[in-house]
C-alpha cells in the first residue's frame, strides 16, 4: 500500500513498488499489486480493502501509517504486515528501517568538498524522522567537512540541533508531490547563494531539477532515496549523485521470504552502509567532474563511519 505522492514519484513508493515487481518476475508464484493513497485518509479504509481482498501479506510503504497499521494488525491478528520507515508494532507486523543518517553524511560531505559558492542546501517534505533522518546527516557531513578542512561551508535549510529548517509548509496537501513549491524553495536557496541541494521530499524534490537546470550548470542536486539517474533519467545532468535507501532489495528480500515460509512475525530489519541498505549511487554525468582526491575522501569517510571511528548523531537512527 503506497504513501501519497504515487507510485511514479521517483521515490520512496517507486523504489518500494519496484522490490515487489522485482520479486514477481523472480518467482511468478509471488502475485503483487497495490493501492495508492492520495491522502492520509485513506490509509485506514486501503489498509481494511487490503485485507478483505485475502492478502498473504500487505506491506505499508511509510512511517506515516504506524497508527493505521498497528490498529489494523491488532484487529487482524492472522494477516501479516510489513511497514517501511518503521520498527515492528505488533507479533504480525515486520518493520523496515533505514539509517540514512549514514548515506545523508556522505552526501553532505560530498556537497561541502565541490561546493564553488560554500552554501549548500537542504529541505524536505514533511518534519518527520523519515524525512529528518537524511537531513541531520546531510548537515553532519557538511560539519565534519568544515571541521576536518578548517572550512565554514553553510548549510541552508536544516539545522540538526534546533531540529528545524523553516522549509516544511504543512498546509501542502501533497507535500511529497508540489513540485512547483519544490522549485520555488530551491530558486529561493539559490538566491541565497547554494550551490548544491539536497530535496528529501519525492516529487516534490523534482522542483530542485528545474531550478538547477535553469542556472546553466551553476547549480547541482543530490535526489534521494532511489538513484536518481535511474528513477529520473531526464534530470540526471544535475545529478551530483543520490543518497539512496535500499528499499527495492529490501522489500524484494521480505516478499521471498515471506513466500518461502519463513517466520518473520514482529521482525525487523535495519539498513545501514554495511549491508548496503544506504550510501551513494555512483556520479554518473559528475563521475569527471569530481576529483579524484574528493571520491577517495568520500570513501575513506564511508570506511570511517562503519567502522565507528566517524558517530552519527542523528535523534533520528533507528534502534
């Protein structure tokens, strides 16, 4: 069951769409489909269509569907759930988390190293630890950068400490599919002097692309969640690069196992750079563009933050 935004959002309900997909054409056995949500309200009455309907397993794509599915899988306790972007609620629900504070750090520092103008950017859809996650790493690898190269590299849009940034506008309806408004804050970091932006907001984060294009190559985006080049290819010429969340493998991996038979009842799963469920996807169009000495950096940060030398803070993690 998909989030708002749609399943062509480029994103997050794309990229889980895709594991499903992925996991039918392995074995034709494993019948998938889905109902999108165009709004919150219609994640309780998907959820009870969803049941009714006799599926072996639903997976919920979005943290912002922990109340709908923990009331849903205490009322049906024979009928598996899966959530993405949440820990398990119940004996019958699998939770899938994603710690993108790791792969956001990486985009940071990155932004921060190839950065002309020394202002970067962030925003997102919704203050939401899904959301917020990416961003608080996002702002700690600009720090790291400025403390390790003596630099002041600014971050607009996000500050990890107040937890706030001034970007989110909850009156949106589809906050992960205004793309006009996703454009209208970029021109306005732009104007600011950003150089480099990081949109954690699905579609709406396509703004950022138009705004980039516009400035004649003066300005680059990090998309998010899935490779941007892959999910977005008309817009991969100002793709820096993308912190993306292994969601399609990871949702691939649940819906085998959960065929095989496997007992996954109140499990969970945590993504992290280790088992590659986030990190960066590869430079594509900037693969000349960025020095050799930075991607070296890059990877050298990556082995730093896996091995525990280089802590994330994030309030966000999962645990």
């Amino acid at each position: 069951m998909l989030d708002t935004g749609g399943v062509d959002d480029h994103s997050f309900n794309q990229s889980s769409w895709q594991g499903l997909t992925d996991a039918n054409k392995a074995n034709p056995n494993i019948k998938v489909s889905y109902v999108a949500s165009n709004t919150q309200n219609d994640y309780t009455p998907n959820l009870n269509a969803e049941v009714q309907k006799g599926c072996s397993t639903i997976i919920a794509v979005g943290g912002l569907m922990n109340d709908a599915v923990k009331a849903a899988a205490a009322a049906n306790p024979k009928q598996q759930f899966a959530e993405i972007d949440d820990s398990s609620t119940g004996p019958n629900v699998y939770g899938m988390q994603f710690n993108t504070a790791q792969g956001g750090f990486l985009g940071g520092y990155l932004a921060a190293s190839v950065s002309k103008t020394g202002v970067v950017a962030t925003f997102g859809g919704l203050n939401i630890p899904p959301v917020t996650i990416y961003m608080d790493g996002f702002w700690e690898g600009v720090q790291y950068f400025n403390k390790v190269k003596g630099k002041t590299v600014k971050v607009l849009g996000w500050d990890e400490t107040k937890q706030k940034g001034g970007t989110f506008d909850p009156s949106t309806s589809n906050p992960f599919g205004d793309t006009a408004g996703g454009q209208a804050i970029s021109k306005a970091f732009i104007s600011q002097g950003a150089d480099v932006i990081f949109p954690v907001a699905g579609g709406t984060g396509l703004g950022s692309a138009i705004a980039a294009k516009a400035s004649g190559g003066k300005v680059s985006v990090i998309w998010v969640d899935t490779d941007g080049c892959v999910s977005d290819a008309a817009d991969c010429s100002v793709f820096l690069t993308s912190v993306v969340k292994g969601l399609a493998s990871a949702v691939t991996t649940y819906a085998n196992d959960f065929a095989a038979g496997k007992s996954l009842g109140g499990g969970s799963y945590i993504g992290t750079l280790t088992n590659n469920g986030t990190g960066l996807a590869p430079y594509h169009d900037f693969a000349s563009k960025v020095p050799a000495s930075v991607q070296a950096e890059v990877k050298q940060v990556q082995a730093d933050i896996e091995s525990g030398k280089i802590p994330i803070t994030s309030p966000s993690q999962p645990k």
